[in-house]
C-alpha cells in the first residue's frame, strides 16, 4: 500500500504501510527544519535514516543520526528530529503500538504554531 505525499511545514511524508500491527512512512524533513517536540501515548517508533544526517532530541538529549543508522523512540519518550544541513534528510520511520493515528502527537514544542490536534 503507498499512498499520496502529505505535505506539512517542515517536509513530507508518505505512508508505505498501515496495518493492524504497524504503520511505516517515508519523511523528509527539508534543509534547515525541523519536526515538533512531542510524544505519543500508542506507539513506539523506530528510524532508519536513509539519506542525510538528523539530529534527533531524545528526552532533552541530541543524538547525531547519520545515514544507515537507526534509532529507537521509546512508547512516551519526548523526541524530535532536525535537519541542520543544506540538503534534505529522508529517513524510514516504523511505529509499533495499539493506535497510528495523527491525532496521537503530543506536541510540547512546534516551530509552526500547531497545537496536538493540527
């Protein structure tokens, strides 16, 4: 299953899979941007960095994740991920949990003024 591009302020993503067990996306996060600080109540996630280098803010803590490398967001854990560079980061995200849905970002922090339910 591969449905279209959602666009968002910081990119866009493409979900590859949504089944009863995972949901997997494709995202970009365009030069210079960077996705919401939040955490959600459902699911875990896993990332892949495909190509590019992310700078993910673990619980407060950054983490350079460069290409082929993974990293792990716990169930809860508060995270985000930024693209410092001039080029375009383009990571796979699998979630793992009892829910997928949007409306499951917690956002505490957004650099484009969204609240939780955006």
């Amino acid at each position: 299953m591969s449905t279209a591009i959602e666009k968002r302020p910081w990119g866009t993503f493409q979900v590859l899979l949504d089944s009863k067990n995972c949901k997997v996306k494709q995202i970009t996060v365009n030069p210079n941007q960077r996705l919401s600080y939040q955490y959600h109540h459902h699911r875990e996630e896993f990332w892949t960095m495909v190509s590019g280098t992310g700078t993910v803010t673990l619980e407060g803590k950054d983490i350079t994740v460069n290409q082929k490398e993974q990293i792990h967001i716990p169930l809860k854990a508060k995270h985000r991920i930024s693209n410092k560079t001039n080029d375009p980061l383009i990571f796979i995200e699998i979630q793992m949990g009892t829910y997928f849905g949007e409306d499951d970002i917690i956002r505490l922090d957004d650099d484009y003024n969204r609240s939780s339910t955006d």
